[in-house]
C-alpha cells in the first residue's frame, strides 16, 4: 500500500512539472532602446521581449501592452501604438522591433515603460540620455525615386532617397498632402504614396528638426498617371483565312499589365494573356460556318477604366467545296441457307488479382489506407471486420487508396481489408482474394500514458499483496 502511495505522489509531481513546463507564465520584459544615446529628435529603434523568470523568450504571448514614457508626455511612439498600448500576434515571433520610431522631444535622461495591461506585476524599463546638441539648419535631402517625368499606370508609388540619419522626413504631394516617415541608421529614407491623381503629381521631400520646423527641402519631382488613358496598338490575326473548325492565334497590343484583354467573335469572349510586355495573346478555334467574322477588343485596367474597339480586326472562315457524294455499290440478294450457331458461349476466365503492398499513413484527423494498384480491375471493394469475425462490405472505390475519418472522443481500432474486382469477357463480375486484415486507428488519441501506467503498477500491487 505505500508503494501504491509513493507512485500516485510521483505521478501528481510528474504532472504539475508537466503543466509548468508546457504553460511557462512571462516574467518581464526586455525593452531596449537604440542607440541609448542620441540628441534631440533622433529616432531611435525600439525592442520589446517577452521573457519568463530564466530570461527564455515565452513563444505564445499574445497579450496587450502599454507603451508611455514618464519623463516626456510628448515623446513619439510607434504608429502603430494606440492609446498607448499594442496587441503582441503571431507574426512578431514573439518579440517586436519598432525601427527609428522613438523621438523625444526634450534633452534628458528619459525613459520608457511598458507594462502588462492584465497584470502590471509584469513590466520594464528602458533608457536613454538625450542631449539638446545644436539645431542643424542646412541638412541635405534629395529624391532619387522616383525619376522625373516619369509614367505609370497606378496611383501609388514609392518615394525615397537619403538624408541625415534618424530624421523625421515630411513629404508633400500635390501640394496638399504631407506624408511623414524616418531616415534609418543608413541614411535612407522611405515611404508608399497611394491616391495620386490622375494626369501630373508633384513631390517635394523635407527634413524636420526636433521642434517640426523644415530645415532642408529636396528638389520638385513630378510623374505623370495614366489611368484612363488604356491604348490599343495592334490587333493581329494569324492566319486571316481559315477552314472552319481550325485553329488560329489572335494577338493584342494593348497597355501593359491590364487587368482584362478580351476579343468578341461570333458573339464568343475569348479572354487573352499577357505572353510579354504590351503583348497578349490567345490561341482559338474559328466558328463552324463559313462568313467574314468581326472582332472586338475590350480591354480594362485595375481601376474598371475600360476601352472598347469595334472592328478592330476580321476572320475569314473559308467555305468548303463541295464534292459530289459516291454512289454506294449495288448488293445482288443470294439467297443462302441459314447457319444455325450455338447460343451458348464460354466465358473467358480471368486472371487472380491479389491485393499487395497494403500500407497505412495515420494522420492527425485521418488514416489513409493504400496498396498497390492493378491494372485490368474495375475497382476494390473495402471490407470492415465485424464484433462476430465476418467482414462487411462498406465502400466500393475506384482508385488503390481508402481514406478513414478520426472521430469519436476515445482511442479505437478497426480492422479493414481489401479485395479486388473485375469483369470477365461475359461481364461477370468477380472479387478475388481477401487482403490480411489491417488494424487502423479510427478515434483520436488521447492522454492516457498515465492511466496505463497506473493499472499496470495497480496490478503488481494486488500481485506482490496475495503473494505476502
């Protein structure tokens, strides 16, 4: 009895470490600010970690965390912070880096919390010692992308070129609309502009001082948009002239990258491919009757803008000659004696097709069960084994693969085998020889390494017991 004791108190320690192992609670965070020194208005890169008490990074924290510093209210945060908090996902690995986001606003030692919104037992602090260093006034930047006078056919486009470093950089669109992101540790700096308009869009970069003042403005670069402006080039039929029924390629030159390129013929839309730039092409079949058919083109962009030509090419189907028919011989009657023939014929017998190679994949919702496939057989027929030894008929399938659904809330086996089936010349139907059983897992797995363990240990006990 004390060994029974001793081994369900071993078992209850084995599954509190268990459950501490798997469930590892998060401890703190390592928060990190980069670089730890810098001025006023520099960006700074910013870490934050979820760890457990040995400082391991914790794989599933997916909690809400508050970001605020105490030392300067007005200090800049991630965009993507709100309210002073930020959701951890599955995406960050566990660890999220905010690059070049962090901006004080004052010389100081000033710092930055971050707390666990459900528990504020669980936070950090990091530091930084910002000096005020002088203001610079005659900072260069620049805009290398996009080129001037440039054509594109959307409405948005990515601007960038470089700069002092961990810089606020405000760029301007038509005048109207500012756009702000940061110079990096490289110098460069960034930033996806959507809505353009469309025709001519201005661009004009600025780099801001700690206080939002501009203190260098880059050059005007204008692009143009062509959303509305689709052409079509060239329309190419090869050949012009076909019989009915054959084969003939159509060739579009249109704008590129458009999202639809179609042809209308004989009230037919046939959809084309862009095969290279401009180029979209299709291979078709011409109608059946003869007729000089029309063709439309309509093409359309992204943004629903569409062009339509009409008659923008034609298609001879050729009229076949026609050829006189050939007058079928005259059969002479002669009248012959009937043969009279057995109504009884012999079947061919078939040959035994045995079931090989039968092998079984158990996944985590399924079990497939596969073997190898014969040739000459119209299908198998899959047999489940029966409380009573016989086996049922359950499914006929047509390919060597049977597949069985993991359900139920308990571990359970079953018993499958296989047979093959085919037809003899008189279409009888045949089933050959019954593959060996296959035990196959039919109930998803439990936990129950334990339970098994504690009556095996149970039984020894009751044995040594009637042995004392």
């Amino acid at each position: 009895m004390k060994f029974i004791k001793n081994f369900l108190l071993f078992l209850f320690v084995l599954l509190i470490y268990g459950y501490t192992w798997v469930f590892a609670a998060v401890d703190h965070f390592e928060v990190t600010l980069d670089p730890t020194k810098a001025k006023v208005g520099e960006a700074l890169d910013l870490t934050i970690k979820a760890v457990d008490k040995n400082n391991n990074k914790i794989l599933d924290y997916k909690w809400t965390i508050l970001i605020f510093s105490e030392t300067d209210p007005e200090a800049v945060l991630p965009n993507s912070i709100e309210e002073n908090s930020y959701i951890f996902s599955a995406s960050d690995q566990w660890e999220r880096k905010f690059e070049n986001w962090v901006i004080f606003k004052s010389a100081w030692k000033h710092d930055i919390h971050i707390f666990d919104l459900n528990d504020d037992r669980i936070y950090w602090i990091a530091e930084a010692e910002i000096s005020a260093g002088s203001t610079q006034t005659n900072l260069d930047i620049s805009i290398i992308s996009p080129e001037n006078w440039l054509t594109i056919w959307n409405n948005f486009i990515s601007v960038s070129w470089l700069t002092e470093k961990n810089h606020q950089v405000k760029i301007t669109v038509n005048w109207k609309d500012d756009f702000l992101t940061t110079s990096n540790n490289e110098w460069i700096y960034e930033k996806n502009i959507d809505k353009l308009v469309d025709w001519e869009n201005t661009f004009k970069a600025f780099v801001l001082d700690s206080s939002s003042k501009v203190v260098w403005e880059s050059d005007i670069k204008k692009i143009k948009v062509e959303l509305s402006n689709l052409e079509i080039k060239n329309v190419k039929i090869t050949p012009a002239k076909v019989d009915p029924e054959s084969s003939y390629e159509i060739e579009v030159t249109a704008t590129p990258k458009l999202n639809i390129v179609n042809i209308i013929i004989n009230d037919t839309i046939v959809a084309l491919k862009e095969t290279k730039l401009w180029i979209y092409t299709s291979k078709n079949i011409a109608p059946k009757n003869p007729w000089p058919y029309s063709i439309d083109v309509i093409v359309k962009n992204e943004f629903g803008h569409e062009k339509r030509e009409l008659g923008a090419a034609s298609l001879t189907v050729n009229e076949l000659p026609v050829t006189e028919p050939v007058p079928e011989p005259i059969e002479v009657y002669e009248e012959k004696p009937p043969i009279i023939t057995s109504t009884w014929t012999e079947c061919s017998e078939n040959i035994e097709h045995k079931i090989t190679w039968l092998k079984l994949v158990e996944l985590k919702t399924k079990s497939i069960l596969t073997w190898d496939k014969i040739i000459g057989v119209n299908g198998y027929n899959v047999y489940k084994k029966l409380e009573n030894w016989e086996f049922e008929l359950i499914e006929n399938v047509s390919d060597s693969k049977f597949e069985i659904e993991i359900t139920g809330d308990e571990i359970k086996y079953d018993y499958f085998a296989v047979r093959a089936v085919s037809k003899n010349t008189c279409w009888e139907e045949f089933e050959w020889t019954l593959s060996d059983a296959t035990k196959i897992k039919t109930g998803p797995e439990l936990i129950i390494l334990l339970a098994i363990s504690l009556l095996i240990w149970w039984y020894i006990a009751i044995k040594r017991n009637k042995n004392a």
